[in-house]
C-alpha cells in the first residue's frame, strides 16, 4: 500500500494557486512518454476523465504505466490536495480484506487492542487506486460493491455507518468483461467500476517510443560516479527488434541492468540482457512439432499397479500443465488460477506440491 499526500512536490507555500495547479499538471503528466499515436490519444483523455471525478477502469497489459495514469489523473483532478492511496488487490487475503478497507475498533477481535482506520479513511476526500482488481474474490467484491453503490462501510466492531468521500480507480490487465462472463466477476460491479474506462496500448505496438523512452530511463538510473553511457547500434537493433512481453517496466528494468552491468562508455546488446522474444521461440517449438514423427505409444510396465501408475502419470500430467500455464502468464499466479479456474488458494498449493516457484516464469525479471 502506497499513500501520497496532495502538495508533495516541494511547492513554496507564498506561491499561487495557479502556480501549484501547472507544477501539479507538469508532473503529472511528465512521467507519461511516447509520441505513437494510440498511446497520444491515450494521454489526452486524461484531463477530461480527471475533471469529471467518476470511477475509472484503467485497462493494459503489466507494466504499460496504468498507476502512473492513475496518478495523473488524481493530480489533475479537483482532489488532488487530498491523498492517493494505492492498494495491489491481490496481496489482500479474504481474511485481512475488510480490516485493511474498512478498519476495526478496538476490541473487534483478539489482537484489536486499539482503533484503526482502513484505507477507505486513509483515501476519504482523494483517491483509492484498485490494481488488480481482477483478483478480488467473490467475497471482496461484494463489499466493494457496496462502498461503490452507497459510498458507505462499517468498521469492524462497529455499529455505526461511516460515510466515505472517495473516488475509485480501478486497473486490471485483463478484460475485466471476460470474467463477468466466466462467471468469476460480478456484472453489477463491473458496470460500477467501468463509468470511465481508459487502454494502454502496449510496448509492442508503440515500437517509435522504445528509443525515446530507452533515454529518458537513462537519464533517470545514470550512475553520477562515471560518464554518460550512449546506445549502441546493436543496442538499438536490439531494443527495436524485442517484442517486449513486459512492456515499459521491462524495459526500465532492462536499462537498469545496462546501467549496472557495462564497463564501457556504450552499452552493448548484452548489456541489455533481452530474453528470447517469445514469437521466435513459439514458431520454433511449432516447426519442431511439425517435423517430429509421430511417437510409438509409451511402454507400460505390467508389472507395477493401475493405482501406482495413474498417480504417477496425474502428478506428471500436472507438473507439465502447471509449467506451461505459468509460463503463458508470465508467473502471475491470480491470472493462471483463473485460466485453470481453480481458487488461488487451491492453485498455489499444487505450486507447492510439485516445487514450483512463479518467479521463475516471471518475464519482467532476468
């Protein structure tokens, strides 16, 4: 959870209003980079979704900036002198959701030896940034649906209603409609939490901008101990020819190793530390299918139990299906539960069962 207080930009306090309004505005949107045009059009509907103080459904792929989108919007909005109170929904178990959003008094429960406020106070008269929010259980869901329809909650322990000033927006990087047809999202939610809605297009299909915001990174992590580092040409070719499956933070974390890793004044292709682009090595499992002939039916030893070798059998069936599922979902554990239409809980102990760990499918990291 990550809380930001209004007028945290080292403003002056004789200057004006006006002033702090454009510092505010600059900021905002400063951090938001890139000229291709699906990602332009993007950026200028942020004023207008800004002025008009309603829910947000901020849609994209991971690491396509939607908390920083999110932020813009606060900033340029009438509640920007308030907080903005970021919480990652799928770090919130059922047990602990209701404490962490609405609070407790004291006594609610064993450990409640004093009152606490939840983030909806932490948030009252800013906003409440929901990421993820594709992950919320049933149970979440409802008592989010409530906060959105009445703008009210109760503490636990408590038997008073409390009344929240806050706006909500929401971020999920899958289309949060596939679920309500799945039957994993409730519709009425959806259609509250979808007033305003906003798509961030991928890295990948705003290639113009890898270069721009490959400098910009630069500029940023430059270490100030040694002298400025240049792209070189195979750099280049190698930040335009990556498919960039975990898209403007995969690039950021890509400079970051380039910065930390070259011993020279140019930072070569290795430097960047780029993986396999995933299409190559798609198309090439592919041709080595087609070309495989097909295989002699498995030998089975006779001699071993129908039990003994289904078990067997099962447990690789489920290894083979877990590491090719985190794989296809890049080590996001909600995403590949909802793919396999398991309960998390459920799905992360059979991660435990056959030692794997979703880290190692995460493609952000290298």
């Amino acid at each position: 959870m990550r809380v930001d207080q209004g007028r945290n930009f080292g403003e002056r306090p004789e200057l004006a209003d006006q002033t702090i309004d454009r510092l505010q505005r600059t900021h905002a949107l400063g951090k938001l980079i890139g000229d291709a045009p699906a990602f332009r059009a993007a950026i200028a509907r942020i004023p207008a979704i800004a002025r008009a103080d309603a829910t947000v459904l901020l849609g994209g792929e991971t690491g396509t900036g939607k908390e920083l989108v999110a932020r813009a919007i606060h900033y340029l909005s009438e509640r920007r002198h308030g907080s903005f109170t970021a919480v990652n929904c799928g770090a919130l178990p059922d047990t602990l959701l209701e404490d962490e959003f609405f609070g407790h008094e004291r006594g609610a429960f064993t450990d409640a030896k004093a009152a606490r406020g939840g983030l909806l106070r932490q948030a009252h008269g800013g906003t409440l940034f929901l990421d993820e929010v594709d992950s919320l259980s049933p149970r979440a869901q409802v008592s989010l649906l409530r906060v959105l329809q009445d703008r009210s909650y109760r503490a636990l322990g408590s038997s008073e209603e409390q009344h929240v000033d806050v706006r909500i927006i929401a971020a999920s990087n899958v289309d949060l409609f596939d679920l309500v047809i799945d039957k994993a999202m409730r519709a009425d939610l959806f259609y509250r939490l979808s007033v305003l809605t906003l798509h961030l297009p991928p890295l990948r299909e705003r290639l113009d901008d890898v270069l721009p915001l490959t400098h910009h990174f630069l500029l940023r992590l430059q270490r100030t101990d040694r002298p400025p580092l240049r792209l070189s040409a195979e750099a280049k070719d190698a930040l335009l020819g990556h498919d960039w499956p975990g898209n403007v933070r995969e690039l950021e974390n890509a400079v970051l190793r380039a910065v930390s890793l070259c011993d020279g004044d140019a930072i070569g292709a290795a430097d960047l530390g780029l993986r396999t682009r995933a299409r190559q090595t798609a198309d090439a499992s592919a041709e080595a299918l087609k070309s495989t002939p097909p295989a002699s039916p498995p030998m089975i030893d006779l001699t071993r139990s129908f039990i003994e070798l289904k078990r067997e059998t099962v447990a690789r069936f489920e290894r083979e299906y877990l590491t090719h599922l985190l794989d296809a979902c890049g080590g996001n554990v909600s995403r590949a539960a909802r793919r396999a239409r398991k309960d998390r809980r459920d799905f992360r102990r059979l991660l435990r069962k056959h030692a794997l760990d979703p880290r190692a499918f995460d493609q952000t990291c290298a």
